[in-house]
C-alpha cells in the first residue's frame, strides 16, 4: 500500500444472533473462545469459532463488559455492580461502583489493564449528561476514580508496552491518550484523533501491536485503523449493519478482527444489525489482559 493510501476491506457476516446491543467481544487466547455481551439482552455470548459451539448466559441485569481472571473465571460490569462468575449459582458481589446516582448510570466499556486491575467505565443514562466516571477495580476489590465528568465512557485500551492508555467518551468525538502507570493516568490528554459527527461516533477500540489504533463507528457501519500519529489508513465496512459498537483481535495469529454490532428498535439497524462480522487483516492484535483476583475467595 503507497504512503497515505487508505487501505478498504468489507468484514464477513459471520454470526447471526441479533443483539440488541452487542458490545465488549474479548478473545480468549488459551480456549480459542470468543466472548461478547448483549447490553439491553441482559446475556454474556461464547462462541468457538473452531466448533461453531455457542453458550448464552443470563444476567440479572444490563451487562456492560466482561473479562477474564487470572484463575480462569470471569468479571461482568453488570447494572453498577461488579460480579465474580455472573449468571451462576456462585456468582459473587465483588464491588459496587460509587456512582453518585445509580437511577443516571449503569456500567458501559472495560477490561483488564497490564496492571490486573478491571478498568470499567459508565455511561449517562440519557446520553447527555456529565455524570459517568471511569473506575480501576483493584485486585483486592478496592474501586477508585480515574475519570471523572464522562457521559459515555466507551472503548478502553493500552500500548504494547503499557506506557499509554486510550480511552473514548462518545459525546466528545475524540480518541484520547493519556501516560499510563500501575494505578494512575496521566493528567495530560493527548487527543488521537477527533471526529466529524458525520463521520459517526467512536464507541469501542482496540490497539495493535504496532501502535495502531482500531475504532468502531457507529452509526456509520465502520472501524477504522488510526496509526500512532492519528494518521487514518484502514476502513473496514460492515455491510447491512450500520450501528458498529466494539471489536477485538483474536484466532490463532491474532490477527482476526471480530466486530459486534446493534440493532436499535428506533433506528434503521439493517439486515444484519447485531449481528458478529469477522475481517483478516495484516496487522496482529495484542493479546488480551486478564483480572488478577487472587485476593477474592
């Protein structure tokens, strides 16, 4: 590809299970397993793209995110809660976030940092207002406060090296940046790139190994590759499913792109709106965090 050309690919339709509101797709390197979340469906997603295996599990309650432990269980941001093995018969209470007025927010993006903590964000329930945070769940189940003044905290990640963490509030149009350290971000903000609204609206991401930045557009059936100095190379279309929320690298190489979709009941979702797409592409991802707990029984 010449310098400046933006590369153009189209995903494959790959799963056809209609979420509400898919979101947070992590792949499990050890298991070959993807896992997702359906927000409004209540309902955490595993599906072995090896097998074509498939589970569902219920939750009681909005799910924001998943992620796994280092003990090989899993996290959920569900309502404004964080649980340990959700939807089971020993699912546990880990911590409730400290929001200031639970009936505005609930639980949105996260994942597990280079530092072992859950990073999980959440989001106004009217899309509007200033009132979401981003919080760290420590390995002892302490919580604290990060971000503050949010509206929709959404796609979260890290540099190879865990020098830098990026992070979108949708309303805002912008990828940011920020120095990372083991329980703190950088003051500074360093805005990757800023998008036109008829562009669509950033909502999840995922960083690769080269410094590149992947970015879910919804609304306008896209994501999109920024290298490190915000330079635009890559489009990746999703056909007949306009509302793209999240994605991450997973298969064998890492270098599979598993994208998630929406279908709102009020919008114009598609024909495969909410649906899984998977796109190849030349660049591999890097493998994806997990929750140290050892300090919860």
């Amino acid at each position: 590809m010449s310098p400046g050309a933006v590369q153009r690919l189209a995903a494959e339709h790959a799963l056809p299970v209609g979420c509400a509101l898919g979101e947070g797709p992590r792949w499990d390197v050890e298991h070959g397993v993807l896992s997702w979340v359906d927000i409004h469906g209540c309902a955490i997603h595993r599906w072995s793209p090896e097998t074509n295996e498939s589970e569902i599990t219920q939750t009681s309650d909005v799910v924001g995110a998943v992620a796994a432990t280092s003990d090989g269980r899993t996290v959920a941001a569900i309502g404004t809660s964080i649980v340990l093995d959700p939807g089971g018969p020993a699912e546990t209470l880990l911590a409730v976030l400290p929001a200031a007025d639970r009936t505005q927010v609930r639980c949105n993006d996260g994942r597990a940092g280079p530092d072992g903590a859950f990073w999980i964000g959440t989001m106004a329930l009217d899309h509007r207002s200033p009132v979401a945070c981003l919080y760290r769940v420590a390995p002892d189940g302490s919580v604290t406060v990060h971000l503050e003044h949010l509206t929709i905290s959404n796609g979260l990640g890290w540099s190879s090296d865990g020098e830098w963490f990026y992070h979108i509030d949708t309303p805002s149009q912008t990828v940011t940046r920020r120095r990372f350290s083991v329980d703190t971000l950088g003051r500074d903000v360093d805005v990757l790139t800023r998008l036109d609204p008829s562009e669509g609206s950033p909502d999840g991401l995922a960083v690769d190994a080269e410094g590149g930045v992947w970015v879910a557009l919804w609304g306008a059936g896209q994501v999109r590759r920024y290298d490190s100095s915000g330079q635009l190379d890559t489009v990746i279309t999703t056909p007949g499913a306009p509302y793209v929320t999240a994605l991450t690298f997973g298969g064998a190489e890492l270098n599979r792109l598993f994208i998630t979709t929406a279908r709102p009941e009020a919008e114009q979702a598609g024909s495969h709106g909410g649906d899984l797409f998977i796109c190849d592409v030349d660049t591999t991802g890097l493998r994806e965090g997990l929750v140290s707990l050892g300090a919860v029984a």
